[in-house]
C-alpha cells in the first residue's frame, strides 16, 4: 500500500513538473515572403495589422536566419522593423 502511495505521488509531481513546462511547438517554415503584410508598416508609419502582427510571431523563430541574409537584413534591422515588433508586442530578436 506504501509503495502505491509513494507511486502515485511520484507520478503527480511529474505531471506537476511537466504541467508547468509544456509549451507547443510547431514547424515553422521559414520564408520571409509570409512576412509581405508588413511590409507598408515597416517602410511607412502605417500601423501593422493584425495579420503582420501574427505573421512577425510565426516567423519569429526566422528572423536569425533573415537577419544574416545580405538581401534582408536591412529590412529586418531597420527602424520600422523596431517600430513594428514593439508595436506588435513580439520582442526583437538578438542573434
């Protein structure tokens, strides 16, 4: 009886454990051109949609791999770019 009592309180302190960690992932496919609806907000002082705002969270764990790209680097380092991350609540990333 100990034994299954010992078992059953292992058994929910990992499932507390892995309660508190879980996070869902998906695949990503990085393609900069899934980034194209903000592209006024970030060449103008429009304001981003809701759309750009949802697409600069998807391809957030892209935007490294964007950055080291000569041809969009200077898209993504630039200060509407800034502009539209803080607006869109999504940190800037730091590679």
């Amino acid at each position: 009886m100990k034994t299954k009592v010992a078992y059953l309180a292992a058994c929910a302190a990992l499932l507390a454990l892995l309660l508190g960690r879980v996070e869902v992932t998906s695949a990503v496919t990085c393609n900069p051109l899934q980034l194209s609806p903000c592209a006024s907000a970030i060449a103008s002082s429009a304001t981003p949609s809701r759309l750009c705002c949802a697409k600069i969270k998807e391809q957030r764990p892209c935007l490294c791999q964007y950055m080291k790209n000569p041809n969009l680097q200077k898209f993504i380092k630039s200060p509407g770019a800034k502009k539209v991350s803080k607006i869109c609540r999504t940190p800037f990333p730091r590679c």
